[in-house]
C-alpha cells in the first residue's frame, strides 16, 4: 500500500489507471462510499497489484547485479523491516539478496532472491515493523515522486548525535519540476513530546528571496542530510523528526518519524 495525494483534476477513474487498480478497489480501502467525493489534498492509500500484471515500469524486477534508486528503495524498506543490516547504496549484492529471500520466507513467497511485482507489493503494503529497526517514513506526496524521511537509530541518548536524510526519487516516467520561492530545498526538525520546537536546520541560515525550481529526472535520487546533537540535559521522553521539501506544490507535507531518547547508563 502506497499513499497518493489527489490532484487538480483527478478521480477514482483516473487514479485507478495511473496505479493499475480499480475504482472498486480504491472505494473500498479508502472507505470511500461515492466515488465522486474526492478532493485535491486528500491522501488515498493505493494498493498495489498482486501479480505481474502490474505496472513493471513503476516497480521492476531487480536481482543481484542491479542498482539504482529502486535498488535504494528496496534497501531502505528492507531495513525499516528489519531484513537488511547493509548499506544504504543501492546496489544489489549478495547481502541484499539474502535478505530478499529472507523477506519472501517470511511473507510465505518463492524464495528467489530477485523482486518481482509480487514481492514489491509486500514490500510497499502496510507492514510490521521490527521494534530496532531504524525509524523510517515514506509517502508518495504527488505522483510518481516518493519522499523518503529517515534516522540513523529509534533510540537516542544525551549527547548522541541524531543523523537525518530525506530522500526524494522520481519513480515515473517523467521528468517531475519542483518550484521554489526562495533558495531553501528542504528543511528538517525536532520538537519535544509536547510538540514545541526543540531545533529546527533553517533556523541559524538565511536564503535568497529569489524564486527557483528543481528538474528531477525519471529514476533520479536526490537526499538531503542533516545531523543534531542532542543536549547533556535534554529530557527523556518520545521526541518528533520532521523532514520536508520546501517546494510550493508539497512544503505542506511534513515527514514525521518519532525516537526515544534516554539517560545514559552509569
């Protein structure tokens, strides 16, 4: 299951063919009962086909030797579950292979080792995750660009450094153009449980007032890093990561992740 954010002049219909589902299908994951009753801005789950009759061009067959961004999203989706232990480089090696089976013995799939539609469809669908495995959220915040948030760890102690990427991949078959008001791309933050900012990356900078736009290429990645390290006294607790793409069509869909932070042992 994917997330989709309508736009000017989608339906059901037309959603329907752009994912390769069917109206009937979106109704009823969405617990939508007219399908005339869809708006710009609101976020549909999409949920992706079953068998190799789905859009392949979206979500290929990869195996050991390939490599790419789908081979990072691949990765990146392997961690959050807790499969994959290696680095996030988007090469498919024998280690992303291993995985992969290990995945597919889990999700009772033939265990090849290469990811088929079948595969991807668990991958992306609404799953468990493992309680170690690092923080990871992923949207699909307009069509065919997926924005990735993630953290180095779920867990944090006083003076820790936090290290965040938010990765953006275009997995269409166009090119996709962000348009910006200013010179800021990005832009990441922490808030206490309570919600009040704790630090925020834009705060200590300044920007050009001069309007801007980014061209991202079909299967192009682009990630933004950042790194905080946490206070000596900062208090325990549940604490907020927020990433988001401060371009005009999307600043409005912040990223969330939460991480615990905790004394350190004596």
């Amino acid at each position: 299951m994917i997330q989709y954010i309508v736009q000017p002049g989608d339906s059901l219909y037309t959603i329907g063919l752009r994912f390769k589902t069917t109206v009937a299908a979106l109704m009823q994951v969405n617990h939508i009962t007219d399908p005339n009753m869809v708006y710009p801005g609101q976020i549909l789950k999409i949920p992706l086909p079953f068998s190799g009759a789905g859009d392949t061009s979206r979500f290929p067959d990869i195996r050991k030797g390939s490599s790419g961004p789908f081979v990072l999203l691949l990765q990146s989706q392997l961690e959050k579950l807790g499969f994959y232990k290696g680095k996030l480089d988007g090469i498919f090696t024998s280690t992303t292979e291993g995985s992969v089976v290990q995945f597919q013995l889990s999700r009772n799939l033939p265990p090849t080792g290469h990811v088929d539609v079948n595969t991807w469809r668990h991958l992306l669908d609404n799953a468990r995750v493992t309680q170690n495995s690092p923080p990871y959220h992923s949207e699909m915040v307009m069509s065919g660009l997926l924005m990735i948030l993630s953290a180095d760890k779920p867990a944090y102690r006083q003076g820790d450094t936090i290290n965040m990427v938010l990765t953006k991949i275009n997995l269409s078959s166009q090119t996709i153009t962000l348009n910006y008001n200013t010179s800021q791309r990005y832009d990441f933050k922490i808030a206490y449980p309570s919600g009040r900012s704790l630090w925020r990356w834009s705060d200590d900078k300044s920007f050009t007032q001069v309007l801007g736009s980014v061209s991202i290429t079909p299967s192009q990645t682009i990630r933004y890093h950042s790194q905080f390290t946490l206070p000596e006294d900062i208090e325990n607790g549940l604490y907020h990561i927020l990433g988001w793409n401060s371009a005009k069509q999307i600043n409005h869909i912040k990223l969330h992740l939460m991480v615990q932070i905790g004394s350190r042992k004596q």
